[in-house]
C-alpha cells in the first residue's frame, strides 16, 4: 500500500474564505439569545437601581449660614455695549 494515495487530504482554501464564519440559523440562534440576555441584564440593573436614581436630595445647598457666606458675590451691573454712531 501506498501512503500518498488518501481520499480525505485537506481541501486548500484561500486566507480570505479560510476567516469567513459560516451564516445558518444556530448562528442567529445564539445572536438572537445573546441579545435578548444583554438586554435583560440591562433592564435587571436599572430596575435594582432605580431607587438609587430616582432619588433627589431636596436640600443640596449650604447647611449654615457660615457656609452660605462663602458663596456670596458682589453683585454688578450688567455691562452695556455701546452703538456706533450711525455715518
């Protein structure tokens, strides 16, 4: 017997069609899944935080007069632009 003579020798593709993935439905299958899983992941951790999110601090100024001090500035009048004379 022969040891060149095989049926099942390695079919020679280019690199290009070597990278391509093939395209059937367990393909979409896992895309579809993997999408509908990501978007329940997502939901999941909104809706545990919305409590967290939906929280507003009614009083987020200052707390004492001493500290309100701090934040006050002189007011000024607004600048006024003056018009060119008209020629």
């Amino acid at each position: 017997m022969s040891a060149d003579i095989h049926d099942d020798a390695p079919v020679h593709l280019n690199a290009t069609r070597a990278r391509q993935g093939r395209w059937g439905q367990h393909i979409f299958a896992i895309l579809v899944v993997s999408t509908v899983l990501a978007a329940i992941a997502l939901f999941g951790a909104w809706g545990f935080r919305s409590n967290d999110l939906a929280a507003v601090e009614h009083n987020n100024g200052a707390k004492t007069p001493a500290e309100a001090s701090r934040y006050s500035t002189e007011q000024s009048p607004a600048r006024q632009n003056t018009t060119p004379p008209a020629n």
